[in-house]
C-alpha cells in the first residue's frame, strides 16, 4: 500500500512540475513580459517533472529500456509541443506583424511545419522525427543569425537546444535502443 502511494506522489508531483514550467513560460510571455529569459529557470522544473513521471511508470510494471525510453521521449514531446504553442500565441499576440511573403516571414511558418512534422513522426518513424528536430533547429539557428526580424522575436536559439538534443535522443532511441531487449 505504502508503495502504491508513493508510486502516486511521483506522479502527481510530477504532473504538477510540468504544469508549473509552463505557469513560468505564460507568466514570462504574457504577463511579466521579459521575452521569456525566465524560461531558462524553468528547464529545471521540466526535467525533474519527466523524470519523477518515468520514476512513476517504471514502478507501474516491468518495463523494457526500450519502453521506458519511448515515454521519456514522449514526455518530453508533449510538453514542447505545449510549450511551442504558448511561445507561437505569445509570439502572435505581442510581436510586431511579420510578411509572410518575405524570406524571414518564410521561415516561421516552415519552422512550424518541421516541428509538427517531427511531432508526427515521432510515434511510429522516431529517425525520420529526430531528423526533422535537428533540421527544426539548424534552421532557427541560421533564421536567428542570420535575420533581425527573427532574432528580435525571442531566444530560438535557448529554446532551441532542447528541441536539438531530443532531435538527438530519437535518434539515439531508434539506432541503439529501440531494438534492445
């Protein structure tokens, strides 16, 4: 009893550090607006979320490695794809209008398109999702070095490097664990 108790503390409390890391990204993108610096404070929170969620899931039964990874992977993906979309609301509400017929114009909405790609791909094609994660963040990389527009938006390329090691991750799980018994 005392172990299915605390096995439900891990997820709650888990559960609930998620749920604050995005209270901290709506708190730095709508209402203490700081172009969401504050969000690098979050990243703790994220991790230690997800990690009490697969401390939760590994004492539900007896899981594979291979298993275990894919819920990681899809923790985390489900609360970037949370986080993206506050980002992009923000981003929409706050931000002066962008052409979309211009080349930096171009690149959110194709920025978008990779991610949700990756997104998709990533329940059944994990290398073909890690590769659209890596192109996701190569490309806001150039976008936010190489134009104004997009690196007077926010932090892409802070934001970024989460999307970049999951990309690396999917990889990871598809070439070396997947298959693992």
């Amino acid at each position: 009893m005392k172990v299915r108790v605390f096995n439900n503390i891990k997820f709650f409390s888990g559960i609930f550090l998620l749920i604050l890391n995005a209270g901290i990204w709506i708190n730095g993108l709508f209402i203490n607006r700081e172009r969401g610096m504050d969000i690098i404070i979050a990243i703790p929170l994220l991790v230690t979320g997800a990690f009490l969620l697969l401390k939760w899931f590994r004492n539900t039964g007896t899981h594979l490695k291979s298993q275990r990874w894919k819920f990681i992977l899809n923790v985390y993906l489900i609360n970037y794809a949370v986080l993206y979309f506050i980002y992009m609301l923000a981003d929409i509400i706050f931000s002066d209008a962008i052409d979309f017929l211009t080349m930096p114009g171009i690149m959110l909405p194709l920025l978008l398109g990779l991610f949700v790609m990756g997104f998709i791909l990533s329940w059944k094609n994990e290398h073909y999702a890690g590769i659209f994660f890596l192109l996701w963040y190569f490309l806001a990389l150039f976008s936010q070095i190489e134009y104004g527009e997009i690196r007077d938006r926010g932090p892409y390329i802070l934001i970024g490097i989460t999307i970049f090691i999951h990309g690396i991750l999917y990889l990871v799980y598809y070439y070396r664990i997947k298959e693992e018994k």
